[in-house]
C-alpha cells in the first residue's frame, strides 16, 4: 500500500515538509561518501529554511499540552490500558522539556557558525560548492567518515528536540482518524464535509493499481480525482473503479 497524506492547514504543512527533510537527512548522514555527507548538510539548510518561522516551537508546546491534557482526561474512561496511556504521557512530558530547554531561535547555533554560513551561501548557487569555491569545504569532505558524521551530527544535534515534537504531534494527529473502505467511481470520489474541521487526510492505495490520487479539499469538500502517468506524458485521468483507504484525522 501507498500512503498520500494532504493537509488541510498550512501548520501541518509545514510540519509534514519537515518530517520529510528529517527523513532526508538521516538517511544521507548514516552514508558513507563524501557527496552523501554533503546532501545530509545541504538538508540542514533546506530546514532553517523551513523552521525559521519564529512562533513554531511555541505552537508545539502548545500542542502537546493540549494533547496532553486531552490523554489525562482519558484515565477516568472505561477499558483503558493505563499502562501505554502512561507511556505516552511521560513521552509527551520529556518532549515538553526537553523542546523548553533548547535555547534561542531554531537554527541559530547554525547561524552563528560564519564557516557553515559560508557553505549555505555557495550551496544556493548551482555548483557553488566546488573545491575553488570553498578549498575549506573541499578539505572537510576530504577527512575520514566518522569524522564528517560527528560533525554533522553535532550541528543537527540542537534541532533533535524540534523534530522529537512534530513526530510526537504527526503520530498523536496519524492515530486519530478512523480509516474506511471507499470506491472512487470511474476514478473520482467526492465526499461533504459539512463544515468538520481536519487537519490531515491519509490515502491508502494498492500500488498494483498503478493510480496517483489529486487531492483537493477544505472544510466543506473533499475530491479525489485518481490519474495514471505512463512514460513522459502528464498524468491523465482513469474512468474506472479504484478502491482506496480513506483516514481523516484531526485532534
């Protein structure tokens, strides 16, 4: 199964662009070659970008207090396993600490590093970053592995308890909705929302069936229209019956 996930506000949006370059840089830091490790570095950059909004981690904080409040209030409920709804709450907590002590303005002990400053403003130049360029650079990539992995390790290090909170809060916003079995007839679904508010949609469909959903919805609509791409031409639209999974979530 393929899963699409649509967001219906712009503050998961950004939570979930995030989430994906945490996924990119892990994946490259955890490589071994030079070019890898520059990847894993250039995704730092993509995510100051990103995180520079200045209210972000102060809506996280308030979030999983309001979500934590939400899981206390569940402990007078019938046929709760207390035990993992402990767990949670003491996860939540450590997240919460850990996201307050983390000074300053995210990014900012990257900021104030004139030497990464300088490889962030070659590397927005389309082979900016060559050996002429930036000879230190070029030598940096040239140490041993390990070295470069603690390196960059180090500089996404204060950014960790960030990017603890938005999979805490995407997991918490995942495991909300309940998922149905629904027919896009001749391709296209439509479904009312009746002014509902969600703040994620989460498609699930057979990769087999080879279809791409285009999403579009707000709080009064939601439209799935599935298309195919074969080769160079556009995705172009299916007229036949595709079943799908269909979760809306919302906290």
């Amino acid at each position: 199964m393929i899963v699409y996930e649509y967001p219906f506000s712009e503050r998961i949006r950004t939570l979930l662009r995030l989430e994906d370059l945490c996924e990119k840089f892990w994946f490259f830091v955890r490589q071994e070659h030079a070019q890898q490790h520059h990847v894993a570095l250039a995704t730092i950059f993509e995510i100051l970008e990103v995180a520079g909004r200045a209210d972000l981690k102060s809506e996280l904080l308030q979030e999983l207090e309001r979500q934590k409040q939400t899981l206390l209030s569940f402990k007078s409920r019938p046929n709760v396993k207390l035990d993992q709804l402990d767990q949670v709450i003491a996860e939540i907590d450590q997240i919460i600490a850990a996201l307050m002590a983390a000074q300053g303005k995210t990014g900012q002990h990257v900021r104030d590093n004139e030497w990464l400053m300088s490889i962030r403003g070659r590397t927005i130049i389309p082979g900016g970053a060559s050996e002429f360029d930036l000879p230190s650079y070029y030598a940096w990539q040239h140490r041993p592995a390990e070295q470069r992995v603690a390196d960059i390790s180090g500089w996404f290090a204060p950014l960790a308890p960030l990017f603890d909170a938005i999979s805490m809060v995407l997991r918490l916003l995942r495991e909300s909705g309940n998922t149905s079995k629904m027919i896009a007839q001749a391709g296209s679904y439509q479904q009312m929302l009746q002014g509902k508010v969600y703040q994620m949609l989460r498609l699930n469909i057979d990769e087999t069936l080879g279809v791409i959903p285009e999403i579009s919805a707000n709080k009064y609509m939601l439209w799935v229209r599935f298309t195919s791409q074969d080769g160079n031409v556009k995705p172009k639209p299916i007229e036949v019956d595709v079943p799908f999974e269909l979760t809306l979530c919302n906290f």
